[in-house]
C-alpha cells in the first residue's frame, strides 16, 4: 500500500461535467505533484506545489486547475475536458526541506473523458 | 538479459538471471536519479536513487551504476523473480527545480 491515497480511483465523466481529483499524504511531505500518464508511456509532470504554493505549471491547459488546501491535501478540479485528457493522473509527494528526496506516488485517478 | 530502455522495449529474462535496465538521459547537469518500478495498475514505486557524486549504489538485490561522461544510468537486478515483473522507468532531476523527468520506460518479464 502508498502513503500517498488518490481518490477516487477511477473516474468516467463527460465533456461538460465539473469533477475533482483528490490526494492525501501524512508524511509531513511539503511537496506534492500532479503528473499524467498516458498508456505506455512515462508520467509527464503537470503541477508542483511547495509549501502549499504553485512553483510549477508544465502549460497545462485551463481546464485543469489544481488546488492545495493545506499541506496534506491536493486537489485537481476538472472542467470541460477532452476525450484526449483521458489518462491516469498520478499524485505524489516529497520532503522538501532536504536536497535531493524520491518522490512517493499515489496509485492513480483512472480518468475517462466520454 | 540487457535492454536499453528509449522506447519502452522489452526486456525478457529467465528467473534466476541478473538483468540489466539501461536508461540514456538527457540533461548533463541533472544531479539526482530514481529508479521507479511500475506494476499493472499502480503508481511508480521507488526502488533506488543515486546523486551525481557517486557512480555506483547498491541496494537490497539492486545495483545503480551512473556514468556521467555518456549520461548513461543502469538498473541491475540480481537473481530475478517473477514479482519484479513490471515496467522500470529511470527519472532525472534537473537542478534548481522540482522537476522530476521520466525516461521512457522498459518492461520486463520474468519467465520461468
């Protein structure tokens, strides 16, 4: 089992639905990472938060929009997506406060776009 | 068995042989590198990492070798089993920021 928990695991929804990914980690991690990864293929990094604030965005389109409530939470709302964002969205975290930490990865959001 | 792992090949070795997950990457001034192991339907599990001041790391049943002259990182595995059946991607961190790039990734399949 991760310490990194995604719900929910799988995720069908359409075109014009609003929905949101969940992540939680208790690692006392101030780190936390989205990444999408389509079948076959290697996670790309979407998001990083640090200290509870965006320091990254890969130009991702808009119609993701990620949210840190606090530092165990991290969440990605979804709105008007496409059939192509159909993927598996990975959350992960890591220490931040020491150089050069692995980071530790939820098992995923399966996300079909109808 | 020996792979190298650019486009997402396969890498078929016997259980009980050592394998050998070569990965090219692509940055000369990334200094810290992951091996990740991904089974069907789960997220990367870490398996070991290595800074770019060290050239070899070992763990239990696995060995990171790191040659920066060719930006070249290996993954062995010693005596393999059928659970390390799975796909390894090896990840670089490009210095001075919080990305985490992926390799490619490379199956490998255990058979008995």
């Amino acid at each position: 089992d991760t310490e990194v928990t995604q719900t929910p695991k799988h995720l069908v929804m359409g075109m014009t639905n609003k929905k949101s990914l969940k992540c939680e980690q208790h690692m006392g991690h101030r780190a936390m990472y989205w990444y999408k990864q389509k079948a076959k293929k290697p996670p790309e990094l979407m998001f990083v938060y640090s200290y509870e604030k965006l320091s990254i965005n890969e130009s991702v389109p808009s119609r993701f929009s990620p949210e840190c409530p606090n530092s165990s939470l991290l969440n990605l709302h979804l709105h008007a997506l496409q059939p192509e964002d159909s993927a598996l969205y990975l959350c992960a975290s890591s220490q931040y406060d020491r150089d050069n930490s692995p980071l530790h990865f939820g098992n995923g959001t399966r996300l079909t776009v109808t | 068995g020996e792979s190298v792992g650019l486009h997402l090949p396969t890498l078929s070795v016997q259980e009980g042989d050592n394998s050998i997950i070569n990965c090219a990457y692509s940055n000369s001034a990334s200094d810290y590198f992951i091996w990740y192991k991904q089974e069907s339907g789960k997220g990367p599990q870490f398996i070991i990492d290595i800074r770019s001041n060290m050239d070899k790391r070992q763990g239990q049943r696995v060995t990171v070798l790191l040659n920066k002259t060719v930006k070249h990182l290996s993954l062995q595995i010693a005596a393999t089993q059928p659970g390390d059946s799975a796909v390894y991607f090896c990840a670089e961190n490009r210095p001075n920021t919080d990305k985490l790039i992926f390799g490619t990734g490379t199956r490998l399949q255990v058979f008995p």
